[in-house]
C-alpha cells in the first residue's frame, strides 16, 4: 500500500485531489481509486470531502502522522540498503496475444538486468488495461492503441503494426475476401474491444453486412473457430500466429492495422525499473 500512502499524503498536502494528482503525474480519477482502495484498507474515511477541497478529518489527521513516519522509513531503508541493487516489483499488464512471444523476449532481457525484481504479468482487454494504468493499479501496459487521446498524464509509445486479414478456413474453395465475408458466417472480434472496434468500423465504412454466428475477444480462439470451419473472421496477422488449417486473405486498398503499443503514466522514474521495461519491449522486437 506504499502508493496509496504516497498518495494520501499528497493530497493532504495539497488539500484537493486534483493539485495532488497533477503534482504526482495522475488523474483525479486515479488520486480519488487510491484514496478510496486506503480508506477500505484502514476501515475508516480520511477527508472530508466537498465539490473544491478534500480535508483531513479527525482521522485522517491521526494517520497522516504515521503514514509519514512509515515512508520516511522506507526512504532510510532504502537508502542504507544502496550499492545499485535493485529489487522490488513490477506491475505489468498485457493483451493475450503479446503474452506468448513479445513479451516473452522481452523479460528475458528484462531480468538479465533485475533478476531480483519481481514480475507480476496482468491480464485483460485493452480497455480495462488502460484504466488500470490511470488508476496506478499497474505500473504500464501493453495494448491496442486507444480510438481516442489519452490523459495527459499518461504517455504512450508505438511497438509494432499488425495488418488485419480475413482468416477463413483452408477447405472454403478459393474466392475474393468481399465474397467470403459475404457468403460465410461471420466470427466477430468483440465489438467492445478496441480491435473489435477497427473490425466494426471497417465493416461499416465499406457497407459490408455479414452474417453474424460468434462475438468473442481471444485472437487464439478465434482462429480456432475458423479453423474448425465455423466462420471467417477479419483479425489481425499477429507475429506468432499459426496459420495451420487457415488461409489469410490481403483486404488490398481496404486494409488497415492493429496498432499495439505501450502506456505509461508520465510521472514514472526515468531509470527505474518502469522505463526499462519499455526499453526492453521495444528491443524485443528486434530479437
């Protein structure tokens, strides 16, 4: 609970959660998620709270004391404790299908340098993802990228491009990509997603109807799907895909891609463990 702490003094300090959030690097909505995440953590509300100021109550008067005395020792210890080793742990959210190669690579490279941090790999949906990160809840996060701007306190870097195909089973006699769609039933990447968002929109922009059989979010499974010759799908051509029992159609002057990248909160430590993460994602592309 160290964050939250960190957090709570801030905005103690500050007096709203707003002025505490911005000298942090972080939305309100994510000082507001940490204060509350405290609150249930000591059982008992720390501010009283009106629509400008958030102020210290008789409680919250009592642990800022403490809260303070805990980081000022934490700070000691890890000043004692010196010599450039580093330790600690790390908080790293990830879509599904980055788990299995990218980021694979990409922690090997990682512990070389911090064999003694500790890595926690979360799982999810972009967007539940990027919220986590807003809240703090995760250090960084590798996803989609968003269909719209990010808060200014949260930074985002490019990794890679995937080009999106129509996947449609090896037994479907060899016609255009319009016609499958058109013909086949549809297998839909989960419209609420941020790439179910691209396929819906490609879909719509072109006035392509389809006929719908299976809405889910896992690129694996969809494939999967296909394979088994229920449906086509347009999804992306991720790196390492298994194209066995698919064939990949171009979508030619109608493509568009997946874009996957990395979202940090601005505020991370240059050289902390954060930053090289990203580092190490980046260089893993080239590995």
């Amino acid at each position: 609970m160290l964050t939250e702490f960190q957090t709570f003094v801030a905005v103690a300090r500050d007096g709203t959660f707003t002025g505490a959030g911005r000298k942090l690097g972080l939305t309100q909505s994510a000082v507001s998620a940490q204060i509350r995440r405290l609150e249930e953590f000591l059982g008992v509300s720390l501010f009283d709270r009106t629509a400008r100021s958030a102020q210290l109550n008789d409680a919250g008067r009592e642990i800022l004391a403490q809260a303070e005395e805990i980081l000022g020792l934490v700070n000691r210890m890890v000043a004692q404790a010196g010599g450039g080793h580093v330790t600690g742990s790390l908080r790293v959210a990830a879509i599904a299908s980055v788990q299995q190669d990218l980021l694979v690579r990409a922690l090997g490279l990682f512990r070389a340098d911090f064999p003694d941090v500790s890595v926690r790999i979360v799982p999810g949906v972009s967007l539940s993802l990027l919220g986590q990160v807003d809240a703090a809840e995760v250090d960084l996060a590798v996803l989609i990228r968003p269909p719209f701007n990010l808060p200014h306190e949260l930074a985002w870097h490019p990794l890679m491009s995937e080009p999106m195909v129509l996947a449609v089973p090896d037994s479907l006699p060899d016609i255009p990509w319009r016609e499958a769609l058109a013909s086949q039933p549809f297998i839909r990447y989960d419209r609420t997603s941020f790439g179910g968002r691209l396929v819906d929109a490609f879909l719509r922009r072109h006035r392509l109807t389809v006929h719908e059989a299976v809405e889910l979010d896992e690129i694996d499974a969809i494939a999967n799907l296909v394979r088994a010759g229920l449906g086509v799908a347009v999804m992306p051509r991720t790196r390492q895909m298994d194209a066995t029992g698919l064939r990949l159609l171009d979508l030619g002057a109608a493509g568009f891609d997946r874009e996957i990248g990395i979202v940090i909160r601005r505020s991370a430590d240059a050289n902390g463990v954060a930053a090289r993460m990203v580092a190490c994602l980046k260089a893993a592309l080239s590995a």
